[in-house]
C-alpha cells in the first residue's frame, strides 16, 4: 500500500502518459513538469521519466550544439535536458531510472537473446521490446502515487512508435481510472487571416488515435494567447470535453506554467478521471516565485559568457537558469551575452570590457578553448568577477600556471603529448576519451579549506556535487599555479582530486570542476551562483 495525498491510500500507482503532436519542441517537457508540480502541491508523492526515442543508449554522446544540454542525475546518468525541468519544478533529484533511451532498451533485449533468457524463441518488437519498456516505466513507478511518463519525440515518428505501443498496452492492462493520456498540440496563426488554425492539432489527434490512444487531455500551445472559443474544436474533433483542454500561450517565464495549468483546472479533470481524492493544491511557493520574477528591479548585471556550443540556446539551459534564479533571489535584472571563445582567442580580451562579470561553462574537446584561458587570465589580471564550471576551472587552472611562470601550461585534452600539462587525463580513463559513459559521472564529496571563499558561500567544508569530466587538475603543478594567484580551495576527501580553486586578493574568482548548475533550484539557487551575482552588485 501507498500513502497518497491527505489520509488517502492508494493500491495502484497512477500513471499520466505525455504525448506531442504536430511538431518537436512543443514544450512537452515544461507541460509534463508543471502537472507534476500542480499534483505535487495537492500533496500526492509524484515521480516522472523521459522516454526517449533515439537509439542512443543515453545522452551523453549526442552533441550538445544539436540536442542541448546533456543533463546529469546524482547517480550519474547522462539524461536529456528535461530532466533538469522535472528536477526544478518538482524539486527533488532524479535518478537514471528517470531516463530511458531506446537504445538502452534494444542493447539490454539483444543482450538477454545472446544470453539464451528467451529460450529459443524468436526476438521481436511484440512482445519482447515492448515488454522491456513497460518494465522501465513500471519499475520507476514503484512506491509512487503518480508516475509521468513523457513520450519524446512527435507522434507519428517512425522510431517513437514502438514507445507509443508501449504506453497503449500498459494502459489497457492497468485500466482507464489508473491511466490519464496527455497530448501537447500546436497550434499556428496565419497573420493574414488573423486566426489561429486547429487543423494541424486535430490531426495530430488523429494521428494519436490511429496508434489506438485516445488522449483524455489536450494541451494546446501557441505563440500568443488563443481565444477560448478555440477550445469549442478542438473539443469536438479531438474528441475530449471542453474542461479537459488547456490553453498554453507563451508566458513570461516558464514557472508560470504550473500556475496556468492550475487556473483552467486541468489538474482537477486528471485527478478526477484517475479517482484520486487528494487536497487543493497549495500553490504559495509557485505564485510567490512569479511575484518575484515579475517585480521591477532597478539594478541589473551584465555577464558575458564565455563558450563554445553557441549553435543551440538550450546548450547551457542549467547555466542560465541557475544564473536567473540567482539574481532574483538578489533582486537583480540579468543581462547576458553568448561570447564565441574562438572570437576571444581571436579578437583579444578587451571584447569582455564591457561585462561585469565572466562565466565559462562545461565543454570538450581544443575548439575554444585557447579563448577560454584568455578570458580566466583577465579576470585573474584584472580583478573581474570570474566563474568558472568544469573546463571553466580547467582554464583558469592553465591561465593561473603560465601567470606563475609555466608559459607553455596546457591540457592534455589539446596536446595530448605536452609534459606541462597541469590538467591531464586521469589514469583510470586512459584509452576512453572517445566513448560514453565513461567519464566521472554524478554526485562526489568535497573537503572545503575553512575560511575559504567556497565554504564561506556554502557556509559549511563538506559539500557534494555532480561532476561530467575525464580530466583533472595535476598536482604536479600545483607550485606553478598558486604563484599564479591561485589556491585549491577544494579537493576530494581523499586529498588527489581538485574540486575548487579560487584567487587570492580577488572581487571573486571561484571555479569548479562539478557542474553545480544542476543542483539549483528557482526557490532555492546555488551558493556559487548567489556569490557571483553579489559580487557583481557589490563592485
């Protein structure tokens, strides 16, 4: 038995299966995460997953400047960006089972064939693939009031129709009171009949209702905001009430989502077609997120960020969004920019005058990254505000060493044979740089030096971080780089491993090799995050 909301049990976990139509990018993962936020206000204990269609096992080796970021749970998964939405609107930290790619899926059913598991029979879609991903979504289901299920991908994709089938089956089996289909449609305005067009949604639904689901509801996103008469179709050709349809216009901020879902009660329909008795929902913490988000501020910061994957504005979603947390905990308009690191590297530094501040995020391979260096060594000359994520702190590592008199410091990542590398590939990753999944992955501990800048703004010397990297700082080194004007402020518990440096006599230069861009929260932003706005207040 599961406790659910108020003094409720419940015998069957409840399942919301999200679905897209008429084109990708619709905001499916915003709408599956709202929900999830509007039923967790109700008190329900709620889980959510994304099942992706790509033949990938997981995230980690799509590119980034394509798919956006690659997001990484505390166990270390490499999962799609949407679970950084599920992460910030739920509040709460995801594990692996919280993603599933089909390749994941078809590499573990191959791998039981080669094993003789299915005793001579022949392997197919139905049952047996289909019967893996069932026992994905089920197994991240157990212990849950409602588990939500996102479908990546557009209904009608040739490789999503196997999870299609999946989610149809299950929801057959479990029944229709334990089962809620949610279908996120689009729907375009024609500036030169000033309407907005229902057609490419209603076939959507069609296209839904074809692989044999039925949606009990209909989320539809545009632009701008659609009259309500909109709802009138869209209720008589996709099938669904009046009341089981909401309407999604742009909004000025995506945490304005759970509110609207909220408003027109979509969350009440869902709980009411899945029985489940449950409180209303609280949602003080949401609308006083929005107050603040929408106040008027009079100051405002401006940072430059330095990077390389500038192809795709989700690339650094986490960054952005830790950073925008940051500042309205302060009270601070942000302004930012995306700085090519190659035009660094060509250009010169004086391009980052202009900024109050400097970030340089995660990234891989040599591409930039000499631009990067630059952009740490005149934060580190000069005094601005310096923030550096993963190869952010390789960078200034490498910028601090040639200040300290090692002019040819380098990476092994970029020259692989160099004897100054003061960042190098950790012994035990050796012979992998090429491949996924083997790289430091997920939540490690790190011992703080008291007194630091890094334990003061954690206000503790014991913090744990998630990391995505294969190479290090080398201690070898570390003469060189403390004469450069910087300390390790930061390692693991264990002494070998570098997690935080910082410069001494400086407004604020901390870098990390974690990425603790993940771990923010809107209500709650992250200490370094916090520290870097202020920083830029304070000059």
């Amino acid at each position: 038995m599961q406790l659910g909301g108020g003094d409720m049990k419940m015998k069957q976990t409840k399942y919301i299966f999200v679905t897209g139509g008429v084109l990708s990018g619709v905001g499916k993962g915003i709408s599956a995460a709202s929900i999830g936020a509007v039923l967790k206000a109700r008190g329900l204990n709620v889980n959510i997953q994304k099942c992706d269609q790509y033949l990938n096992v997981d995230a980690g080796t799509l590119n980034p400047a394509e798919h956006g970021e690659c997001f990484v749970t505390n166990d270390g998964a490499e999962t799609d960006l949407d679970l950084g939405h599920y992460e910030r609107f739920l509040d709460t930290d995801l594990t692996s089972s919280s993603s599933v790619m089909s390749g994941r899926v078809l590499r573990q059913v191959i791998d039981d064939e080669r094993a003789g598991k299915y005793l001579g029979k022949t392997v197919q879609i139905v049952p047996h693939v289909i019967t893996a991903m069932q026992e994905h979504i089920e197994n991240a289901a157990k212990g849950f009031d409602v588990h939500i299920v996102e479908v990546g991908g557009t209904v009608g994709d040739i490789e999503g129709q196997s999870w299609i089938e999946a989610i149809r089956e299950l929801g057959f089996r479990l029944g229709y009171r334990n089962c809620a289909y949610v279908h996120v449609v689009y729907l375009p305005y024609l500036g030169a009949s000033k309407e907005f067009k229902t057609k490419p949604a209603q076939n959507a639904v069609k296209d839904l209702r074809n692989a044999g689901i039925s949606p009990n509801v209909i989320l539809a996103r545009s632009e701008s905001v659609a009259p309500d008469s909109i709802k009138n179709k869209l209720s008589l050709y996709g099938g669904v009430p009046h009341e089981a349809i909401g309407l999604l216009p742009n909004a000025k901020s995506i945490y304005e989502v759970p509110l609207s879902i909220a408003n027109q009660k979509i969350d009440e329909y869902i709980v009411q077609h899945l029985e489940i008795k449950t409180k209303k929902p609280n949602l003080k913490q949401w609308k006083q997120l929005n107050k603040t988000i929408s106040e008027d501020r009079s100051q405002s910061v401006k940072i430059g960020i330095v990077a390389k994957y500038l192809d795709n504005e989700d690339t650094y979603f986490s960054v952005i969004e830790a950073l925008r947390a940051s500042c309205w905990s302060q009270k601070t308009n942000l302004e930012f920019d995306w700085v090519n690191a190659e035009k660094v590297e060509k250009d010169g530094v004086q391009i980052l005058e202009k900024y109050d501040g400097i970030l340089v995020p995660g990234g891989f391979g040599s591409r930039g990254v000499e631009g990067m260096i630059m952009a740490a060594g005149y934060c580190l000359e000069t005094g601005k505000s310096y923030l550096g994520l993963c190869l952010g702190l390789q960078v200034a590592v490498i910028a601090g060493a040639r200040r300290g008199g090692l002019k040819d410091a380098t990476s092994a990542e970029i020259h692989p044979s160099s004897k100054k590398s003061v960042i190098y590939i950790m012994s035990d990753q050796k012979g992998k740089e090429e491949t996924g999944g083997t790289m430091r992955l997920g939540e490690y501990k790190a011992s703080l030096v008291p007194k630091s800048k890094v334990a003061e703004l954690y206000k503790n010397t014991k913090v744990t971080e998630r990391h995505r990297h294969r190479y290090e700082v080398n201690l070898k080194f570390r003469k060189q780089i403390e004469k450069g004007g910087l300390v390790i402020s930061g390692q693991s518990p264990d002494g070998t491993l570098v997690e935080f440096i910082e410069a001494q006599n400086h407004n604020f230069f901390v870098a990390t090799q974690a990425h603790p861009e993940f771990k923010s929260r809107p209500t709650s932003p992250h200490p370094l995050f916090v520290g870097f706005i202020k920083s830029l207040k304070n000059k």
